[in-house]
C-alpha cells in the first residue's frame, strides 16, 4: 500500500505499509536521491516507512513493478 500527503507545509510525503496481503512491487522516490523499495510480497522495509521530498522543485515518483 502506498499512502502520499502532497504539500503538507514544505515536504511531500510518500509512505508504504506491508499490510497483509500486499502483491504489488513499487519504489517510492523524489526526483533526486534513493529510492524506497518494496519489491515484493510483505517486503523487507521496516513497516510503515516515510520517504520525504522538499516541495521546492522536488516530485515524488511512485513506480509500480520497477
């Protein structure tokens, strides 16, 4: 599952959560930096995990099966 906040003050959020029955890989990434990977069933990130993105000139790109 993948949750975004858009401009929420001077970030952009993008969380995931391994909930039960997740099957779809995706990355969560701003336009700059390291991508968060959930790339399989129950991935392996600590659950839930926030990726932040600086509102000015940043996007935040959800990739479904990267």
């Amino acid at each position: 599952m993948a949750e975004v906040s858009v401009l929420q003050g001077n970030y952009t959020y993008g969380v995931t959560s391994t909930l039960k029955g997740f099957n779809l890989p995706m990355d969560l990434k701003c336009s700059s930096g390291d991508a968060l990977p959930c790339r399989k069933a129950g991935c392996d990130v600590v659950q839930p995990y926030a990726k932040s993105c600086s509102a000015a000139g940043s996007r935040l790109q959800i990739v479904f099966c990267p």
